[in-house]
C-alpha cells in the first residue's frame, strides 16, 4: 500500500515491513478516512497467483497496520476486494477467494463481516450453497442508500469454460449479509 498527499507526484510505502506484498485489495472507510482495509494476496483467480496472509487494518491513516487473519483462516487465501459500511467505520465485508498459489485451494472462501473494525470476521456465506466455500469469491458491494443491502459476486471461470457453473452469479443479502 502507498500514499501520496501532493495529487500522485511523490508516494511513500506504507505496508514495506508485512509478511506480504501482495495486495488484491484496499478500502477506506467512508465515515472515517482514518480507518483503512487492505487486503493480501492476489485475487485474479489464477492459480499461480501469490496467496495472502489476511487482512491489515489501520486506525490512523496508514501510519500503522495490524494483520487480521480471521484465526488463521486468512493465512493463503486472497482477499478480492473490501466494502465497509458507509454509516460505520467498524463493519466491513470481504470477498474471499483461494486460489493463491501453495494453498489449500478454497477453505476458506467467502465472503466475510467484522462488526468490531476487523479484530475478528465471520464467514456469511457458508449456508448460501452447499458448497459456497469452494466458490471463488471476487467482489462485495455495501449499497451506499440502504447499507443492510449486501451484494457478492462468486465466479470460477474453470467451469465456465465447460458450459457454466450454476453458482456463479450475484448474490444479494437485504440483512446484512446473514
């Protein structure tokens, strides 16, 4: 992750000393610019992709980062793109995937909610389909009117070229993403 504040012609690193570069993805809170999501590994659904650690979280801008791994469940997964709340800094979702390289493809995909400002996550979609934590989770979207409205795209394009996979698609929660 890098910073500018003179409008892109100086930068400066802000994530140099994680365990991982690779990043799939960045949010920040809309309600409080202070308050950033960023999310490892890199979410383009190959599998020679570089696979994540979990999700850094800062509090004051960038100045500082603190790694979220879900209890571990984030440690070689991607993390495709991040939506918080545009009411509340502290709940944010994250699209899940695994299909980082060296993984265990896929144990951990879905997509994820943190009500405390990502100290902890929980997996909202391991009841949206059998088999929903196989399913390569790309994106989430908070509806910025009615912020109990959750949209999730899953998509594999494997199965997509052997005539289509009947969980991809857009998924739509009305209850924030129970």
């Amino acid at each position: 992750v890098w910073k500018t504040t003179d409008g892109g012609t100086t930068w400066t690193a802000l994530t140099d000393s994680q365990t991982t570069l690779s990043m799939g993805s960045i949010a920040i809170a809309p309600s409080n610019n202070l308050k950033i999501y960023a999310g490892t590994g890199e979410a383009n659904n190959s599998i020679d992709s570089n696979y994540g650690k979990g999700i850094l979280v800062s509090s004051d801008g960038g100045s500082t980062w603190t790694l979220e791994t879900a209890s571990g469940a984030f440690d070689g997964v991607d993390i495709g793109q991040i939506a918080v709340d545009p009411t509340n800094a502290n709940v944010a979702y994250a699209a899940v995937g695994g299909y980082g390289e060296n993984t265990n493809y896929f144990t951990s995909a879905g997509i994820w909610k943190t009500t405390d400002g990502g100290t902890t996550w929980t997996n909202m979609t391991t009841g949206a389909e059998p088999y929903a934590q196989y399913f390569a989770w790309t994106s989430v979207v908070v509806d910025p009117n009615t912020p109990s409205i959750i949209y999730a795209a899953a998509g594999d394009v494997q199965y997509s070229t052997y005539g289509g996979y009947t969980v991809n698609g857009v998924y739509r929660s009305t209850n924030s993403g129970t």
